[in-house]
C-alpha cells in the first residue's frame, strides 16, 4: 500500500515537471488532447477509436498507455497521434487486480518519450482502470487549466470485487476513490444507458451514453479474404488445415475452403465444419466452462446420429485465466470439435469474425452496466451471436433478431443445436439473422462519435 502511494505520487511529480517545463506551449495546444489508457493500447479498442476520430476531426492527439501488443495500422499510420510509452515499474500484488488486464497498477511517463509531450486543454481518461490515472489527470489539469473527461467503461471497483468480494476494504477504498474521482471531471461518457442512470442516482455524476460501434473495417469478409486468413492460420494452428490433400495438386486448401491456383477462384468445402468464435481477455467476468459444457453436449448429439456439422471453435485474447482454461479444453476428447485459443494481429480479427458462422459471448458484466464490444465487433461483420444474458444486454442482443439469449450452458447447447441444423441451411435461423443485421444498417464509430462526442470536446 505505501509503495503505491510512493509511485503515485511519483507519476504525479512526473506530470508536475512536464507541465511546468512545456507551459510556455499552451498557445499551440487548442487543438490537442491527451487520450490516457492504463493498460495496454492495442487491446484497448474504444480508446484507440476515440484517438482516430480525434485525429479525422483535425485534433493533435498524445496517446499514453503501454505499448504490450500491437495497435491497429490506421492508428499508427496517423501523422496527427503520437503513441507514448508507460514503463510498468514493478508487480504490486495488492493492486494488481484492480486493472482489468491484471498489471499492475503502478506507472510512470517514460522520461525520454514524455519529452515530446504537449500540453493539452482536454485529456480523455479510460475508466477502468482509472487508478491512479483520473487523480494524476485531474491534478495535472488544476496546474495548466485542462479539462479531465472521463469514459466510463464500467466500474473499476465492481471488477475488483470479482476477486476479494464486495466488501474487501480494497474494494470499498476503490469505489470511494472512482465516487470522489468522477466527480473532478468535467464531461462524462458512459457506454450504455443503464450506467448513465446509474451514475446519476447513486453517483451523481452527469453522463453522456456513448455507445460502442463497429469501425469501418469490421464488416464481411469475401471469401478469397477468407481463404488467405484460414491458409495463414493452418501454418500455426491445426484447426485450420485441411483433413485431406486435393487430390489436384493446382488446388490450395484449408478446412473450410479451396482456390484454384490457375483460375484463383475461391469456395467452400463441400462438408466443411462451422466455424464458431468468442474473443475473451480472459478473466473472472466470462465463464468458459458454459461454452465447455455446451461444447461436450453437441459432441454427444452428433454421437447420437443428430444431423450437425464439426465444429471449429475459435477463442481469441490474452488473459490471466487464459492457461487454465486452455487446461480445461486439454482435457477434453472431443472427436469432431477442434478448439484452439489464438492471439491475432489487429488487421486479422476483423477478418476472422467476418469469416465465422456464429459468435459466442460469455461476458457477464461486473457491474451489471456495461456491455461487450466484443458482440458489437460481431455486429459490425454481420455476424449473429449467443450471448449470456446480464442486466442491460436487452441495449445491444435482440433475442430471436440479430442473435439469441442464453442463462445457462443446456440453453446453449439447445441454441447450437437449432442453429446449426442441417448446416449449411440458406432458409435455417443462422442465415435469417445474417440478413437481419444486413438490413439494419448498422452506425459506425466514426459517424456516431461525431454526433455524440465531438459537439461535447468541441464545447469542453
């Protein structure tokens, strides 16, 4: 405890001298805004969306976070978004569950990229993990005048209380320090209506619902797309290769599909398995034994004669519950289920939901509030969804719409089973809900947030 407030103190006596030294640059920095995300850039989605539209929208934009996996080329391509590194100082285990991603909580501005700082009239804060990021932003603000607008993913405190439960002192010192916190902001986001209500009630903090949208790339893929990606994955992952070597040695082939090398075109395998994907970060709020159970209970009905398809079953995402799991699907034998839990490159996961036949969501949020980004990411490529059913999920799942409400893992096996009848089945529900999301014309980010958000950063 006194080792976190040692280098909290120290990150905010870091922000003190940039702030003092780059003063003499307010003039320049109107335009600019500081997007601060304790944890890991390239898995965090939303806040590089919001960077990229800053930058679209003419903004100078300093991105602060740790530099652990790989952003999406667009943001790095991007001459108005400078990406600045956070040095992870050292594993405090008393904090360490409070980030989402499980690092620890404590961090520092690497000296030597901090130099090419701006300062800034608004800094947008990712929460959670808002700790101690939202105070060291607040404080920095007080010394120049900037603005502290917080995007309130969903509560850090209730993410902890997964771990050491509700009443941990831990636990009750963090709601008090996001109540204390989210009310030095200036402007709230939130990403449903739910927590807006909630933070209004039980916070009193105003908020703006911002929901999440699919960005432009998350939408179908073609299938030569399709096949590159699947011969890509076979070269790492058995699941993707193909059971058998065409006969015609001009033909390239992989689990669900073959090209023509003379004519280059594509198309699918007679027979091929249905492709099943979730996408997790593989900690205490999603469930995986649901998906195991459900799994096993397919494997029986096609055991049993029942006409269904193989089953390839794709996981994605890093986690601190990502090695137990991957134990778990070890011990199981399926016969015609394929599992494997892979870690895409950012250009690649698009592709692959814009390739599978259904996703799976096992998200069930901390706090009740807030909903997958995930299923949006599904959406976005057209792709129908089983998801576990929590509080607000009625915001973004319409049950028998665009996808199917689940409570339990007999449920979802019940709801496989109906899906994948006699696949691949063009008049079957799966394609129905196919077309369903065809014809919503879904929103996408850019067009939303410059509806919702840049009116409210333009004013702020």
């Amino acid at each position: 405890m006194a080792a976190s407030c040692v280098v909290l103190l120290a990150l905010a006596l870091t922000l003190l001298v940039l702030v003092a030294w780059k003063r003499w640059r307010w003039g320049r920095a109107a335009r600019h805004v500081i997007v601060v995300v304790l944890g890991d850039v390239g898995r965090s989605p939303r806040m590089q969306y919001h960077a990229l539209s800053l930058a679209k929208c003419g903004f100078s934009v300093t991105f602060l976070g740790f530099c652990t996996s790989k952003p999406h080329d667009e943001l790095l391509q991007s001459d108005r978004i400078q990406i600045v590194s956070l040095t992870e100082l050292q594993r405090l285990a008393v904090w360490s569950q409070s980030c989402v991603s499980g690092s620890a909580l404590a961090v520092e501005v690497d000296v030597q990229e901090a130099s090419s700082l701006h300062l800034s009239p608004v800094s947008l804060s990712q929460n959670p993990p808002g700790l101690p990021a939202i105070a060291v932003c607040w404080f920095a603000g007080c010394l120049c005048g900037s603005k502290l607008v917080i995007d309130w993913h969903n509560y850090g405190y209730s993410i902890m209380g997964l771990v050491h439960g509700p009443g941990h002192p831990l636990v009750l010192l963090a709601k008090w320090y996001e109540t204390l916190c989210g009310r030095l902001s200036h402007l709230n986001l939130c990403v449903t209506n739910a927590m807006r209500e909630d933070l209004a009630e039980n916070w009193g903090i105003k908020a703006v619902t911002v929901y999440d949208k699919p960005a432009s790339f998350f939408k179908e893929t073609p299938l030569d797309l399709q096949h590159q990606l699947f011969m890509k994955l076979s070269r790492t992952y058995s699941a993707f290769r193909a059971c058998s070597e065409p006969s015609d040695s001009g033909m390239e082939r992989s689990a669900f599909t073959e090209r023509d090398a003379q004519s280059g075109t594509v198309t699918c395998l007679p027979g091929r398995p249905a492709l099943l994907v979730s996408s997790t970060s593989w900690t205490e709020d999603e469930d995986f034994s649901i998906l195991l159970a459900a799994l096993e209970k397919f494997e029986q009905l096609i055991d049993d004669g029942e006409r269904l398809p193989p089953l390839v079953c794709v996981i994605t995402g890093k986690g601190p519950l990502k090695e137990y799991y991957s134990r778990l699907i070890c011990q199981k034998h399926f016969q015609h289920i394929q599992v494997c839990t892979p870690w895409l490159e950012a250009e690649d996961y698009p592709l692959l939901l814009g390739s599978a036949d259904l996703g799976v969501c096992l998200h069930r949020s901390s706090s009740g509030l807030d909903l997958p980004m995930k299923v949006v990411d599904m959406f976005g490529c057209c792709l129908p969804v089983c998801a576990v059913n929590f509080q607000c999920l009625h915001e973004l799942v319409k049950h028998e719409e665009n996808g199917l409400v689940f409570e339990d893992s007999e449920e979802l096996a019940a709801q496989l089973q109906m899906l994948f009848s006699k696949f691949p089945d063009p008049a079957g529900k799966l394609n129905q809900f196919c077309k369903n999301l065809r014809e919503s014309e879904q929103l996408r980010w850019d067009e939303s947030w410059k509806r919702t958000v840049l009116p409210l950063i333009t004013d702020t």
